[in-house]
C-alpha cells in the first residue's frame, strides 16, 4: 500500500492565488522603485490592493499605477500559463 504523501506530493507546489499577487507586488514595486516591502503590507479585497506604506512611496506608486498594474498582469498572465491554472488556488 503506497503513502498518501505520494499522492499529496503534486499539491506542494501549489501557491494560493492571493500569496501569489502579493509576490509579485512586492516584487515589482522592488525592480521599479528599488523599495522593499513586506507582504503583511499587502491586504487585498477582490481585484484592488491596499498598501500600508509611506504616504510619499504610495504617492509614487500611484503615479506609476498603470505601468505597474500592465506588469502585474503580464507576470500573472505568465505566471498562470506557465504553472497551469490548477496551480494557482
């Protein structure tokens, strides 16, 4: 009789949806702004995200909301095909 963490071992890559937009977040706001924040500073509520951050770096960030938010989707968009959509939950 196998183990059941043979069978479970395909789901241990998966990345919840949410952790996974707040990573990349994080990681553009990075690669554009050189500033890093954390994750717990990223609350999301259906498709708009709230950042806890100096009023001057969300001043920025809002400036740059549209380049930013094209980025987002383009590495979701990768993101998703790359993995599959069964891998994002």
């Amino acid at each position: 009789m196998e183990k059941i963490s043979l069978y479970l071992e395909k789901f241990k890559n998966l990345l919840p949806y949410e952790v996974a937009v707040k990573k990349l977040i994080q990681e553009i706001v990075f690669e554009k702004f050189k500033v890093k924040i954390d994750t717990k500073d990223i609350n999301l509520s259906g498709r708009t995200a709230y950042l806890k951050l100096r009023p001057i770096l969300k001043n920025t960030i809002f400036i740059h909301q549209e380049e930013i938010l094209e980025e987002l989707e383009a590495k979701l968009t990768q993101l998703t095909q790359s993995r599959g959509p069964s891998q994002l939950v």
